[in-house]
C-alpha cells in the first residue's frame, strides 16, 4: 500500500504542475522519505522542477500544497524550506488498507525473467563462497516471484572444464583407478567430499612437475570427444558431484529448474551455430601473428574501434570491421589455437540460446525431483540418451536475464554482452544484468575453530581467504552441520521438555535462518568474514534475532487464547475506523505509527531490491522492523491493558507487524520455529 500511495503521490503531482504549466516537459517526481514522521511520511524536493518552470523551488512548493487538491490516502501537505513538500498520510486510511491486506493491483511487465545462479563446478564439495552466490540467486528469485513475475531459475553446469578435467587427471593419472572403480566410488554418501581432497592433490601435483599440466591439456581435449572413455568418466564424476550439490543446496530450500551442460552446448553444436554468426557479422577475427597466433579473438569490451595503443579508451559497441586495428592486448581470446572453444565462446552461444537468438534447442530429461515434487530437469544429447522427455516445460526464449556470478568475472560477462551488441541484438544486450557480488572469506578465530593453523600475520588479519585448489575452505555441508549443531545445543538447554526430533527442527531452522540472513546482510559489493559467534547470535542484526521477534509476537497470542493466524486473517474484524483514527493521532501515536509505516513497506522494498539488484535492503527492512516492534514490545503491556479497545489495538499491531515480517523473511527463504 506504501508503494501504492507513492506512485499516487508523484503522478498527482506532475498533473498539478501539467495544468498550471501546459507544454513544459518536467522530470519524474522524486518521492523521499523524512527522517522522522513527525515531520511527515512522504518528502517531494521540488529543485529538478526549478529549471524548467523557471521558478524557485520554494514557490513551486507553495504551489504544489494549493493545487494538487485531494489525494486518497493524504491528509496534509506541508511546505518546508527551502523547497519541499512534506506529506503526512490518512493515518486511519492506511492503517485500514493495512489491516485488511489491501494489495492494490499493479502492473506486471510481459515476459519471462530467467535467474542463473550457483554454477558451481562439479569437480568437488560446495563451499561457503558458493552459498552466497546461490543464496543471493534464490532470494532474488523470490523477490521477482513476489512481484508477481515469472522466472525460470537455472544452474549451469561447466562439465567439460579444466576444474572437471583435474578431477579426471587425479582419478586416471595419479590414482590409476578404472572406470568401474570410480562409479564405484561415485556411490558413497559424500563422493563430493572425496573429490574436494583428490583436487587439492592434483594442484600440488602440477606443481611438483610443470609437465604433469600436459595430462591436463589432453584431457581437456579428450573430454570434448563424447565417445572417448575419457568423456565417460568426466560425465561419471560430474553427474555424481552434482547430484550432491542439489542435495546440499536443497538443506536450504534452494530449488532450479533446469540444469543446462556444457557439454551439451558443444555436442548440439551450439557452438558451432554461435561461431558462424559471430564470424559473419565481424564479431570475431582469426589473429595470424602474435602471441594470438592461430586464435579466433574479438576487441576487448570497453577498448575503442580503430586506435592503438596501452592507452585506448571506447564504447566497444561496435564489430571488428576489415581494416580496423586491435593490439593484441585489447583482443579477447574465444577459439584457442588448437581449436577448442574458451568458456566465453560457449558462454556466448549459451546466452544467444537463452534469448532464443539460437534457432537450437537442448533435449531434455528429468534429473532431480525435491520433496515438494516439483522436478529439476537437465540437458541432454540424444541419441546418446534415447529417452530424452518430450513433455518438459519451455525453458530459455527469455525477455531479462539476471547471471548470478562472483565480481572476478566481471570482463568475461562484458564480453558476452559486447558480443550480443555485435551481433545486432542491443535489446537482449540491455536486458541482461551481471548479478555481481564479492567473495566469501573467514575470520581469523572462523578459520581457528574449525582446525587451521594460523600465523600470528593471519590472527592480525580482518580475514581469511580460501582456496578451492589449495583444500584451504568450509565446505557446505560442514558449515550447515556445525551451525546446526551450535543451535541445537541452545534449544537443547531451553526446551528440553521438546522431543529430540522437534529441537532437531527448531535448531535446523533458526540455523538456516541465521546462515542466509548472514549472507544477505552485507551488500553484493563487501567482502564477507564469516563468524559462526556473530551469525548465530540472537542479538543484533542476525537472522535469530529476526525469528524471535515473530516468536514473541506468536506468543503474545498463544497467551491470550487467540490463533495468531486467524486474527491476522481479518484484523479489521477486531477494531473500527474510529479506533484506529482514536490512538494513531497526535504526537504520543507516533511511536508506534512508525512501526505500521514500516510494515506498510513490504512490496516497497521488494521493488527497490528488484531495481537495485540489491536483496541486502530487505535483511535491512526485516531487521528494522524486528527492532521496532521488540521497543513496542517492552513500551505496552499489551494483554495487561485495561482498555480493551485499545488492547485490540495494540494486538493488531502485533498482528500486521507479524504477517509482515514472515513475509519478508519468506522471501529471504528463512522460516520460523515455533519457539527459539
């Protein structure tokens, strides 16, 4: 209703100003926010419209107060120097629209909006840093899906990469194990975890031997053969490590819906298709000298069309025309010289594929089903799967797509929307958005618990960086274990007239919460040091202090003999305009006024953390929200007021408050336990 009112708000003002200013083009109404609500609930700086009115900002303010006339749901409008006008809600209005869950309707963009997150290589166990990325996707989804959008969420699975190919050179090179004896192994519980150690080895092993690399080199080569033993076992080792990270990601009610292969990408020849457009609209050149010798490349993003030099700034929106000049270190590999394709190339067909600029399709079967039913589907390649579904949803064809991947990536997500721009197609270019966010790291006493020696150089530090290759990180599952197990020991000692298997519920969920609410605190930009003390703290900005809130409001009913979810159903029920208009006026009501305004808010800050690509707002909005409401809280002694029209308004402020703070926490993906 908040962001009802807003849209309301600027569109009656720029038709005041339109009638008293006919002709005049004016920007679009900025709506701010006081500081305090005392001073009002909307702020319009009236300084954009100074120019083209030719007028002061403080006469156009005066003007905007006189005739702008009645707005549903504004009470006043004020003018404060030196140019804003400050609006004070229909307190009792909103509060109405509140309580009875008014959701005006709104207007949903067409088109299908596709989020790619995850992508982990499916060469080992996930880690931490790769809970960030899928947990950020996950939210994002559910921050579109909110909103009312449809999304289609994939993972997409790099099975034919040097990551995968080192696992392939351990297994073959260093173990000597057959094939029969790695799909043996493939069936323990945790073959991610097998793998996690097998990779750290086979770093070291390269690195005793620079000669050993060219075990790698040949592999990767074989791996593209999909009738070489090599690609059977790489498709062996890949399937298995993937099914566990479905299983890992799955602790945390992270679900997709299709599983796009690389290795499909290149036996369907989407490559192939994407490397003839890009050759015959200029988007690619065959380099004939240099250190680029015998490669395919294209300009660098963000390097200029014709001059040369170190110095070279541009647009890159342009192809390589004949003629034109790119130093070689403005060129971006896409074929190497033995002809294989980098990952940006096949990234390139990939997004084509997405946007339906392929003229392709993949084949498809069904791969994972979540406890839900709902089924995750993965590409295929007949006629090596002779059984590929022909009833399986429409994916890719997409208007937006949202890529989920860490900031390091930043070039090669450039390159793949210059490549589109060269190509011809600007509109999928300009709708496709680098989901960027920064690393995952540890502090130091992080790092010391769970068992690595530090130096006192790595104590001094504010963190701790991990390494994949160098074994040097928390895995998932390990993570997700130990947060479960620190919550279960609090449970454990307040419940204990709880059944082992209800306390074992209760710590899963407030260590879930704690975990994603950790991770999307921070903005994508901030680098994070995970503590396993801070996030499981059920004080400050965490996610237990968050489900408490909701606890004690859940309480609050539990002990008057009311069902929280009944009463929230229908609060106006239980309390008449008069009563609302009776104790949200005048300065003693603004206290708790701020706290129905924020609730207000949810579908407010969706919108703002879909705009910005920022999920960071909501933790922000669910933790504010939990704040206000602990202050209310200890403020009225709600079940002991002896008024008992204003003791039914005071419990329909705990319920709206409720209902929305599980709301947003739903689209966080955190949930709440029945006690804490």
């Amino acid at each position: 209703m908040y962001r009802h009112l807003e849209h309301r708000l600027a569109e009656g003002i720029l038709q005041t100003l339109h009638r008293r200013h006919p002709g005049v083009t004016l920007p679009t109404a900025v709506i701010e926010q006081p500081p305090k609500v005392e001073l009002g609930d909307f702020a319009i700086p009236t300084f954009p419209f100074a120019k083209p009115l030719r007028s002061s900002p403080l006469k156009i303010a005066e003007e905007i107060r006189a005739e702008a006339g009645p707005i549903e749901g504004v009470a006043e409008m004020q003018v404060a120097p030196p140019g804003y006008v400050n609006v004070k809600l229909d307190r009792t209005w909103m509060a109405a629209a509140l309580a009875t869950d008014q959701k005006p309707p709104t207007e949903i963009p067409p088109g299908k909006i596709l989020v790619e997150h995850t992508s982990i290589n499916p060469n080992k166990a996930a880690h931490i840093g790769h809970l960030r990325n899928a947990i950020l996707g996950d939210t994002f989804v559910r921050l579109l899906r909110y909103a009312g959008r449809e999304v289609d969420v994939q993972n997409y699975i790099d099975n034919t990469g040097v990551q995968v190919a080192d696992v392939v050179v351990g297994f073959t090179h260093i173990e000597k194990k057959s094939g029969a004896e790695i799909e043996a192994l493939t069936r323990q519980p945790r073959f991610d975890y097998y793998c996690w150690d097998l990779y750290a080895r086979v770093s070291h092993w390269y690195e005793q031997d620079k000669q050993n690399l060219q075990a790698r080199l040949q592999t990767l080569h074989a791996i593209e053969d999909p009738n070489s033993e090599t690609a059977a076992i790489a498709d062996l080792i890949s399937t298995a490590v993937l099914r566990r990270h479905l299983e890992t990601m799955d602790r945390l009610d992270i679900e997709y819906d299709f599983l796009p292969r690389e290795s499909e990408i290149l036996h369907l020849q989407f490559w192939d298709a994407a490397f003839a457009k890009l050759k015959e609209r200029g988007v690619l050149f065959y380099e004939t000298e240099g250190k680029n010798k015998g490669c395919w490349v294209m300009r660098r993003a963000g390097t200029s069309k014709n001059s040369v030099g170190k110095d070279r700034v541009g647009t890159g929106d342009s192809p390589v025309q004949p003629g034109d000049n790119v130093s070689e270190e403005d060129q971006k590999v896409i074929v190497r010289s033995n002809g294989t394709a980098g990952y940006v190339g096949k990234d390139i067909a990939y997004h084509m594929w997405k946007f339906g600029l392929l003229g392709r399709d993949f084949a498809y079967r069904k791969f994972y089903r979540y406890p839900n039913q709902h089924d995750c589907w993965i590409s295929t390649t007949p006629p090596d799967d002779r059984n590929p579904e022909k009833d399986h949803p429409h994916f890719g064809d997409v208007s937006e797509i949202y890529n989920v991947i860490d900031a390091r990536q930043s070039e090669a997500q450039n390159t793949v929307i210059e490549a589109l721009r060269g190509l011809g197609h600007n509109e999928a270019a300009d709708h496709y958005t680098h989901f960027s966010y920064e690393m995952v790291a540890l502090t130091p006493r992080c790092a010391a618990e769970l068992g690595y020696t530090l130096s006192d150089e790595d104590r001094a530090r504010s963190y701790i960086e991990v390494s994949g290759r160098k074994g040097f990180g928390v895995k998932a599952d390990d993570l997700i274990d130990r947060l479960i197990d620190s919550a279960k020991k609090e449970v454990d000692s307040r419940h204990p007239q709880l059944t082992d298997e209800e306390r074992l519920k209760i710590a899963t969920q407030i260590a879930i919460g704690a975990l994603r609410y950790f991770m999307l605190k921070y903005t994508k930009q901030s680098v994070i040091a995970f503590d396993f003390k801070d996030a499981l703290s059920f004080e400050g900005e965490t996610g237990p202090y968050a489900q408490y809130a909701v606890v004690r409001a859940t309480s609050i009913f539990k002990k008057a003999g009311i069902d929280p979810d009944e009463f929230s159903r229908d609060v106006a029920r239980n309390i008449s305009p008069a009563n609302f208009a009776k104790f949200l006026t005048g300065e003693a009501a603004n206290e708790i006024w701020e706290l129905w305004l924020t609730a207000s808010k949810t579908r407010y800050v969706v919108d703002q953390c879909i705009a910005t690509a920022e999920p960071a707002h909501l933790a922000k909005r669910a933790f504010q929200m939990a704040q206000l409401f602990n202050a209310f809280y200890h403020r009225h002694p709600i079940l002991s007021e002896p008024d008992e029209k204003r003791k039914q308004f005071l419990l329909a402020t705990v319920a709206v408050v409720r209902r929305e703070l599980i709301r947003t926490l739903a689209v966080m993906g955190i949930t709440v336990p029945p006690v804490m």
